[in-house]
C-alpha cells in the first residue's frame, strides 16, 4: 500500500545521539540535567541535546530542527545567535572575561534598569535564586523582622526559606517543601493563595507586626501564567505599606519580556503600586548568568559596603554578561516588542481554534507576551487551579508537537516564549502542527493516547 504522504522516521530513528548523550550524562550528572524540568520527566521521553541554534530554531544532536517556543526559557528576546549581541559579546571577551573589579557595562547597564523601572539602585548577582535571596535578607536586615509570605505556585529560585508548602492553615507556617531544606528554614514563611485578598488581610492581621516582606512574581510564569487579578499588585504594595514591611516583587522572568518595563510596565503605572524591591534575570542578561535586584534607594544603602547587610560575589556584573545584556535592552525596541505580541496572538487563536475544533477543554492565559495553554475547562487564578489541570492531554499535546518539529515546554506548568526571530515560517510550522497536536490530546480523554 502506498500512500501520497513520505514517510516520517520514528521518534527512536531520530533521537539516536540524544538517547545516547542522555545515558552518558546520567553516569555523570544527577537525573543526567542540570536543572530538573530538562529531564522530561514530567512529560516522559528522551530530552533533546542541543547543539546549536540560530534565530528561531533549535538544532539536536541528530540534526532535528525545531521551533523553539521556551527561548532559553524566557531570556532570548531577540532569538538565538543575534549578530549585533554576538558582536558585542566577542568584542568583550577580547577585553578579558573576568576582573574582580568595577567595570564600564555594569554601570552602563545598571543606568538603564534604573530609568526602565520604579528601582533607585540595583545590585548585580549571578542568578535569579542569588536575586530573591538578597533581596529577602536584604529585606529582613532592614525591617528588623523575620517572616517572609509568599503564595503558592510562584517560584523564586531554589532558596531554602521559599521552597515551602503551605502548613494546615491560610495564616499558618509552611512545612518544607523538599527533602535537605530543614524546618528551621521555612518556619518563618507563610505560604497563601495566589490572587486571595482575604488571605492576605487575615495573614497580615494576625502577624503583621511580624513580616519583614511579602514576595510575588509579579505575573506567576511558574504554575502556567496566571495574571494577576486586576488591582492585586497595588493591594499587595499597599498592604505591605500600612504594616511597615517591604514589598518584593519578583520580575525575574517578566522583566523587560512582557513589555520594555515588565509586568510594572504592563499594570503599575496605570494602578499606582510600587515595589520596595524588585528582582531581574533572563532578559537582562542577555542569555548570560547575569540578574540583579534593586529597590528604593534607603533600602539599597543598607546593604555592604554602605549597610550592615552583607552580600557579595565574585562574578557579580562580569563584563561579558553586562555587556550581552547591555546589548538585547539596547536593541529591544517597541516594534520588537510589537512582533511578538502579534505572532503571540496569531500562536493563542489557533492554538485555542484547534483544541476547540477537537473538543478538548482549555484555557489560553497570558499576560504581555508570555502565554500558557492549561488544559482545564476554567479560567485558573490559582496553583490549585493549575493543578487541576488533565495533564496527560498536556504530555500528548507536547509529544506530538515535538514530532512536528516545535519545542514546547517540556511541563504543563510553564510559560510559551516568543522573539523578534520568530518570522513566517517558524509561525507557520507551529500552526501546521496544532490541529494533530490536539487530536492527540484529545485522545487521552478517551483513555487512547494511542
């Protein structure tokens, strides 16, 4: 029997050399990743080996191509390999990699956070976990006070005393939410709802003369994207202002990617909130380990050398990451921006027309230029909500748009990501694969994922 479609080799023809390279690294590296999400454990499958990429694609270890939708999960705004940060990475490494002294781009890139954004001074460090963790003991040194209150579902880096689960009630303190992270470490954190007013107003009556800061990711990218609901952050900033305790708002991954300014871009100027401390990563970085966090200006001047607060680091503003994130903020213009709003709009109506046209229930979120497809049949505004989610129609849906060439995120939990590399064909390619995609995701709900 012939048919008029080629033949496409199996998933195992194509992924020799990463199923090859994955069993190497798992001799070597925990779980053979290192960071977990890598290991497709929550979707199932061999992760794919990088090799290259350039613009909008990725290229495997076995020459596959794909359209990647997670763009270094959030940093690559411009697309990979852009010549003019190339050229201004080169041109740095040139100089040297590495001083251990004040350097012209950490200036020069700490000049634009500020006039970006609500923050007076910024501090850089190497990672968004170093960002949320100095800006906690940063907010503790300065209060004088120990609690910390975060919500469920937003995640802050691996830090001890934000790795928590909430405890047996809304005003209770969290239990540890992985093995290594002792009691001790989240008996001061309270852990709340995400987008619950009143959880908040009974958690600050009862210890509000207690918390040092309440920390939220100003648009939750880590339980899918779950907005936040309209006037929350300004409720949140003033909550904190009527208690005395600092308001942290963790732009780690909406920074400079939903809009030039993040999310504060998006909703603080038009509501009027203002955080205390902020904290940057990914976009700012310019696709090198480089963040930051900065804040009012006495906040800031409680910290070492001008403070008592320490905090130190050795790679801190290293001149070739300032530089590459010199560069991206340079380039990111509105019509950048304007790009990928656009082909994120094109991306959420089809991917909504084909899960409808299969019958699959979902909800498409986003806020600015980050998106999720949840697959629930209600709105979530919640980690509760997200959880609720049927997510075997997620590993389907994931698999066989990988087979069509696109590359998701490898968990239903995570947030789609554009660039300005994004062109026509890229587009194309993951249109093409939507309505199988959903097919196959409609399939789980008849118990065939065949």
């Amino acid at each position: 029997m012939t048919s008029s479609q080629p033949t496409r080799p199996s998933t195992a023809e194509r992924t020799v050399r990463s199923r090859d390279l994955f069993d190497r690294a798992s001799v070597v590296t925990p779980g053979g990743v290192n960071s977990p999400v890598r290991a497709f454990n929550a979707v199932g499958g061999t992760p794919r080996f990088i090799t290259s990429a350039q613009g909008a694609w990725l290229t495997d270890a076995d020459g596959n191509e794909y359209v990647d939708l997670i763009c270094s999960w959030g940093p690559m705004l411009l697309g990979h390999a852009h010549p003019e940060v190339q050229a201004a990475v080169v041109e740095a490494v040139s100089r040297g990699t590495s001083y251990g002294t004040p350097t012209v781009p950490e200036v020069e890139l700490a000049e634009e956070l500020v006039a970006r954004t609500p923050v007076d001074q910024v501090r850089f460090v190497s990672s968004g976990t170093e960002a949320t963790m100095s800006a906690i003991r940063l907010a503790r040194g300065f209060t004088g006070r120990d609690v910390v209150v975060k919500f469920a579902g937003c995640y802050h880096g691996h830090v001890d005393s934000l790795l928590a689960s909430a405890g047996s009630g809304l005003a209770t303190f969290a239990v540890p939410g992985t093995p290594g992270v002792p009691e001790s470490s989240t008996a001061l954190t309270l852990v709340l709802p995400y987008n619950d007013r009143a959880a908040v107003d009974r958690v600050f009556a009862e210890h509000g003369d207690r918390i040092a800061c309440l920390i939220t990711e100003a648009a939750p990218g880590n339980m899918g994207v779950v907005p936040p609901e309209p006037g929350f952050n300004a409720f949140l900033a003033d909550t904190c202002t009527r208690h005395g305790a600092l308001f942290v708002s963790d732009e780690v991954m909406t920074g400079f990617r939903v809009s030039r300014q993040g999310q504060w871009g998006l909703d603080g100027a038009v509501e009027g909130w203002r955080p205390d401390l902020m904290t940057f990563g990914k976009v700012m970085g310019g696709g090198f380990p480089a963040a930051a966090f900065g804040g009012r200006a006495d906040v800031m001047g409680q910290l070492s050398p001008t403070g008592p607060v320490y905090q130190a680091g050795t790679l801190s503003g290293n001149p070739v990451a300032t530089t590459a994130g010199l560069t991206t903020l340079r380039l990111a213009t509105d019509e950048v921006y304007d790009h990928i709003t656009g082909a994120g709009e094109t991306l959420k109506a089809a991917a909504a027309e084909a899960l409808t046209a299969a019958g699959v229930p979902h909800v498409v979120q986003s806020t600015g230029t980050m998106f999720s497809v949840l697959f629930t049949d209600r709105p979530v505004r919640d980690f509760a909500g997200a959880s609720a989610q049927h997510l075997p129609a997620y590993t389907a849906f994931f698999h066989a748009m990988l087979d069509r060439g696109v590359y998701l995120p490898p968990s239903a939990f995570e947030a789609w990501f554009l660039s300005s590399a994004h062109d026509d064909r890229a587009i194309e390619t993951v249109l093409a694969a939507l309505p199988a995609a959903a097919r196959a995701a409609a399939a789980t709900q008849e118990g065939d994922v065949g």
